[in-house]
C-alpha cells in the first residue's frame, strides 16, 4: 500500500498530512502539488495508483473542476479499489482504511454527482448538525465477520467493540445498510 498526497497550489498540506493519524500503518508518503487549474500531474499519479493504494486530497472538487467529470473521478477510484480520503468529508478516511466503507461513502458521492439536480458544491462546505457521529470502532470489521461466523455471540461483539447496546445496535445497522449499498453497487457495475 501506496499512500499519496494530492494538493493544489493553495492547500494547506498539514492538514492533508492530518489525516495520516486515521491510519494504523504509515509508510512512504509521497505528496505531489499541481497549480489550481491543472491536472496534469494528477491523471499521471492515476496511472501509478493501484488497488489498496490511498490518495488524499482537499476536497471533491480537486479530481475535477466540473460535476460530471467529478463523477467519473469517482467511479474510477470505486471500480479500481483504491481509497480515496478528502479531507473535507471526513466519513471518508474517518475509519482509517476500511475499505468497505470508503467505498460505501465514495459510492454514495458517485450517485450524487451524476445526479445533476444536486449540487456537489455544497459538500465543499464543512459543517455538521447534531451530535457527532460516531465512528466504527478499531477492529469491527474483524469483529463483525466473527459475528457473522457465529464465532463469537452479540454480547460478546458489544463487549469487544466497547460500545453500549444501543449504540452498537445502531452502528450494526448502520454498517450492514453501508454493506448492502456496496452489494447494489456491484450489481450495478
């Protein structure tokens, strides 16, 4: 696993840098900057880019300047498997390099993006309303494919993800929703 930083000219690239501490493993970290109206050094690091490999950059709108472009900058990261982590949507690296769920929140971007009714600039907005959403602990994905194996029992599983029961409840549907969207998408592809 490659790790890849991608900056326009006027990124704060300590804050990309930031996103590392999600990750359980660092290795080489390569960065590479372009002006804000170019891509040319971002479609010869696509060339690079293989499946596992992570790319970090600000924000949806550094893959391209428009919305349908946006889209197919999407798919391309989806159908390749590699994990794209925007700093400006934090659901997408906030599980460090699950890859399922990256993959669930790229999708969903993807059905947005094409979707021409709705605007992506938003997203470029960084705001949240509620509580903070809590994120999946360390080991749930090794824990739930136990718990799917019935090697381990739901008390067991609560106890291991050091959640309370309703909290755990709710995640477990969360993740199996993020799951079966993955599924369709698949389908789909």
């Amino acid at each position: 696993m490659k790790i890849y930083i991608y900056a326009k000219q006027n990124d704060d690239i300590k804050g990309l840098r930031s996103i590392l501490r999600y990750l359980y493993e660092v290795g080489e970290v390569l960065i590479i900057s372009e002006s804000t109206r170019s891509f040319n050094e971002y479609q010869h690091l696509k060339k690079r880019l293989k499946q596992g490999d992570i790319l970090i950059v600000w924000g949806i709108f550094s893959l391209a300047l428009s919305q349908s472009f946006v889209a197919s900058e999407l798919k391309f990261f989806i159908d390749n498997k590699i994990l794209l982590f925007i700093y400006d949507l934090a659901p997408t690296y906030k599980n460090g390099a699950n890859a399922a769920v990256n993959t669930a929140v790229l999708q969903t971007l993807y059905a947005l993006a094409k979707n021409k009714k709705i605007s992506l600039s938003a997203l470029d907005k960084n705001y949240s309303v509620g509580r903070n959403k809590l994120t999946f602990p360390q080991n749930w994905s090794e824990l739930y494919e136990k718990w799917q194996n019935k090697e381990i029992t739901s008390k067991e599983f609560i106890s291991a993800s050091g959640l309370k029961k309703a909290t755990f409840y709710n995640i477990l549907c969360e993740y199996e929703n993020l799951l079966q969207e993955q599924v369709k998408y698949q389908k789909l592809a």
